[in-house]
C-alpha cells in the first residue's frame, strides 16, 4: 500500500495524457515501457525455468501484454502468448507483427498452454465498452481457475476502472496483483476493486502525471494530525466534545462514539444520552462525562457529533435542528442523517451551515438523503459522494468498500485501508466519534475526515477474525500512536 496520496485519473483524462505523450516521445513508447515494467515484476516472481502465460486482447491493454511478452522472451523467457481474437488497435497489431518476426507464436486457446508459474491478465483495460463474453470470458474463467501467480495490466479485465463495479454484472479477472500504467483508477479501490485488483502496482512510466481532482488518501494529506503535541497545553486546548444519540436500545452506539473520541485525543467527552436510564458512569471509561437535565448547548463545546443510536422521535428531531443551527463543527451521522433525509427545513439549515460540517452517511443513508435506491448509490460512489457534498454543502464521508470523502467543489479521495473486518454493528459510531475527537482538537475539518477514515481503515489492517467496533477504537489510538512515532521519527 502506498503512504503518499495518489493521483487517480479517470478515462478522459488518461487519454489527455496519453495523446500528449505520444506526441511527444512517439506512439509507442508509453506501450514499450508499461510492457518492460511488467515483465520487470514477473521476473522477479518467477524462478530458473519456470513458465509465464500472457492473455493478450485486441486493444492496447492486449498491446502492452505482448510487449511484456516479447521482454520477457528476449531474456529467454519461457513465455506463451494467448490471442483469443485478432488485434484491433494499430499499436497491438504492430506489437504483434514484432512478437511472430521475434519468431513468438501465438494459440487461441489457453487450455492448450503449459502449466505457468506467473499468468498474465492482458485482455481488456480501460477501453471496456461491454460484458466479456466468447472465447475472451472463456480467457478470464481459464485466468482465475489457475493456481499461479496472477497479474493483471492497467484494470482487471471485467471491471469498471471508474466504478469498480463488474461490467454487466458479469465477474471477470480476479487477480493477485494488478499493475496500473501512468495513474491508478478509482474502481481499484471501490466496491469488486480490491477483491478483482488485489495490490495495486504504480507505473508512472517516466511521465509526470498532473494532479486531478480525485486522489487515494496518504499520509499527507494529514500530517498534522499526526504532529506529536506540543507540550506548553492543557485539556482545554484539544477541545470539549459533545456526543447526542442513545435512545433507549441503542446506547451503545453513543457510548462507542465516545469512547472513540476520548481514545483518538479530545480533551473531554460529554455524553447526551436520549435514553431514560443512563448510567451515572461509564465503568469502562470513567473518563466519559454525562450531560443532565436540560439538553446542553453546542455552542458550549468545541464539535458536536449528533446521530449514533438517536432514534427518529420528534425530540431527536428537533435536537438535530437546535445542533444545525449551532456555529460550532458538526459530525452528523446514521439517524440524524435519517431525520434529515426525510425533513426539508433540516435539509436548508444543513445547507446554510457555516461552520465545517462533516455528514458519514453509509451508502442506506445517503440513497435517503439523494432520494434514489441504494443501486443508484453503488452504480458509481465517487459521483454520489460528489452529489451529496453539493446538495448539503458539507463534507461528505461516504462509507463502504473504498470510503469517498468529497467536498463541494467536485474535491474527492478515496480511502485506501479497511477490510471487511469492519462490517460491523458500531464501527460506523466508532468512526464519527474519531472525526469528532479531530474536529474537537481544531484540526481541519477536510483533514480530521481523511485522517479518521484512513486510521479507522489501517487499524484492522492484517485482521481476518476477531474484531469488534470495540477493538477498533482501541487498535485505532494504537495505529494513530504508531503514526505519531513515526512522523518524530522523520
Ligand atoms: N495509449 C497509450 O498510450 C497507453 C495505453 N495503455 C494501455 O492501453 C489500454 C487502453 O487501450 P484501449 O483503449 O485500446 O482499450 P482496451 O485494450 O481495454 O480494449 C479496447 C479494444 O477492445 C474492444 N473491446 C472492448 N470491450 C470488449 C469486449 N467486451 N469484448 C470484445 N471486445 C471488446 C474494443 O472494441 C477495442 O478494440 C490501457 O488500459 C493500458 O493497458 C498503456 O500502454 C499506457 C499507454
Ligand atoms: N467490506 C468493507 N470494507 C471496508 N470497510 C467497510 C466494509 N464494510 C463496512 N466498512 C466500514 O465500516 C463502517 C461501518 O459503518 P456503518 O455502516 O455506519 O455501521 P454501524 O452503523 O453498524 O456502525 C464504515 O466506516 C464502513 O466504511
Ligand atoms: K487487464
């Protein structure tokens, strides 16, 4: 996984930069040097005498395959080339032309390939236009049965580069590793993108890719959240945090947000807890304050984080308007966004907030708020999590398999860590209280979303069984602390 943010272009601008560089060096070299990268990467995958199988398409995904291919072959390679169909684009078939007077030949079909230690996904980048079908998904279905190691070039073959969503419904290349040619795409990282891509490879290909609107989170993008702390401070000085939510039944999703934002760092937590017996203490985490009698003033505290198991009674209502019209920071999460979802008033004061508001919709959620079904959510992430920062003017964290994080202005990143360890019940709260822990300590707002993700994401790094939303505040502290070391170190 790379530390530093990650620059995502999406199709028109690849073909920007690709129409440039080809001008400038010549139309084939970019395809010569992501061909040499690959077989660069097999070599050292492969030992004395052991087989490569390259499946090479009609297009320039196809074009960049052969020309692994033929550097493999020119450093005595074994190495079989697998065409179910006839090149198509100029580039692949002039490839070709050199692979066979190389004295190469080329089968249709891989069946008919000897065993490989390293198979090659070359058969469709990012110019899908449709479902594999044919002997190509006869290609993709030979591909994921084998047991070698497997690459895919530039996109798994089958999947949106955009979306990260299988073409058609239909599952292509799932591979071990996929190496992306000039810039990473954002389907890598979302939705079957990490499941398809496994670790994502960088080759720049020695060109300087220009920044774009959508990046991967890195460590950059919030170092002073990993800053270590100045000495000459006191408790005020990271901030006074207010939680509101736990309705009778589900108290603990409050109390998590609160243990959460003790454990990343706010100077205090206090606990507005709906429902009817609340405990006088916290015993797990004596440190927690519990907010009495009338509801207390955001404007009192540093950030507010509203919604972990509030409940959608007219009192929560009319709690998320009183924190709306608050000029303090603002995480507002799962029933608040519900209320908000379904009350146009809550919607104006949402947008004609001022002070940094961060909302954590999860994709049920933010279907509600974008008045669509969850498949409109799904169908393409990045757009919605965009829509949403529009439509409410505040910083969208949309959660689920690659977290997009966007801002009103089309700004987007999404999140490289996190596995499915956290599916589950609470993580979500644990989550909104970390942003709000950040928030309470004055970071930027842009900055304590990113960092809260990417933390939440790294803390169950390596985890396959085990975790709970418990664990995952504390290993969260630990990753943050971990973050800490390393930046003094530096
Ligand atoms: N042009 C350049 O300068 C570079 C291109 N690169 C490679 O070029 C790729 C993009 O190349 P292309 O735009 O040619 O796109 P692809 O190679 O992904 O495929 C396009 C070709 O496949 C056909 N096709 C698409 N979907 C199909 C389907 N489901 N069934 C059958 N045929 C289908 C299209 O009609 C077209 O002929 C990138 O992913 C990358 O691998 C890299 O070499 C980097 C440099
Ligand atoms: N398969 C997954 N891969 C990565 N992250 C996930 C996955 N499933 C859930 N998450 C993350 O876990 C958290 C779940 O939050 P949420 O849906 O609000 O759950 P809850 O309400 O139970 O706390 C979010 O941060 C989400 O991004
Ligand atoms: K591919």
């Amino acid at each position: 996984m790379s530390l530093t943010s990650l620059t995502i272009l999406n199709d028109d601008e690849l073909k920007l930069l690709e129409h440039r560089m080809s001008n400038l060096l010549g139309d084939d070299v970019l395809m010569r040097r992501a061909g040499e990268a690959a077989a660069a990467w097999i070599r050292g995958e492969i030992n004395e005498g052991e087989r490569v199988t390259v499946l090479a398409g009609p297009g320039n995904n196809g074009g960049d395959a052969v020309c692994a291919a033929l550097a493999l072959r020119r450093e005595g390679v074994a190495v079989e080339l697998v065409m179910p169909g006839p090149a198509k684009s100029d580039l692949c078939r002039r490839m070709v032309e050199e692979w066979r007077a190389a004295g190469g030949t080329i089968s249709e079909d891989p069946y008919m390939t000897e065993p490989a230690a390293v198979v090659v996904d070359g058969l469709f980048g990012t110019g899908q236009e449709k479902p594999v079908s044919g002997a190509y998904l006869d290609a993709v279905l030979w591909f994921n049965e084998r047991r070698a190691k497997k690459l895919s070039l530039d996109v798994p073959t089958g999947l949106n580069p955009a979306t990260g969503n299988w073409i058609g419904t239909i599952p292509g290349c799932r591979a071990d590793a996929t190496m992306a040619f000039l810039a990473v795409k954002a389907g890598l990282y979302l939705n079957e993108g990490p499941d398809a891509a496994g670790e994502v490879i960088l080759r720049e290909l020695d060109v300087s890719v220009p920044l774009s609107s959508l990046s991967v989170t890195g460590l950059d993008e919030f170092r002073y959240v990993r800053q270590e702390r100045a000495r000459f401070s006191h408790k005020g000085t990271f901030g006074k945090l207010l939680v509101t939510g736990g309705d009778t039944g589900r108290l603990g999703a409050a109390f998590l947000a609160s243990r959460a934002a003790l454990r990343l760092g706010a100077g205090s937590v206090t606990l507005e807890a709906f429902a009817e017996n609340v405990p006088a203490v916290d015993p797990i985490s004596p440190e927690l304050m519990f907010a009495t009698g009338a509801h207390p003033v955001d404007g009192d505290f540093t950030a507010t984080v509203i919604g972990p198991g509030l409940g959608q009674t007219e009192r929560a209502r009319a709690r998320v308007e009183a924190a709306l019209k608050s000029e303090k920071p603002l995480v507002i999460d799962a029933d608040a966004l519900n209320l908000i979802a379904a009350n146009m008033p809550l919607q104006d004061l949402l947008l004609a907030r001022r002070a940094a508001t961060v909302i954590t919709p999860h994709e049920g959620e933010a279907a509600r708020l974008l008045r669509r079904p969850v498949e409109g959510v799904t169908v393409d992430r990045v757009a919605a999590a965009r829509e949403l920062a529009v439509q409410s003017g505040a910083i969208v964290v949309l959660k689920g398999t690659g977290t997009v994080t966007a801002l009103r202005s089309g700004r987007a990143w999404v999140n490289p860590t996190g596995n499915a360890m956290l599916a589950t019940a609470g993580s979500g709260d644990v989550l909104a209280g970390m942003i709000g822990a950040f928030l309470a300590q004055k970071f930027d707002a842009v900055e304590s979303a990113l960092a809260a993700v990417w933390i939440h994401g790294q803390s169950v790094d390596g985890c396959l069984a085990n975790v709970t939303a418990s664990d995952i505040l504390e290993m969260s502290a630990e990753t943050l602390e971990v973050l800490r070391a390393r930046s003094a170190a530096e």
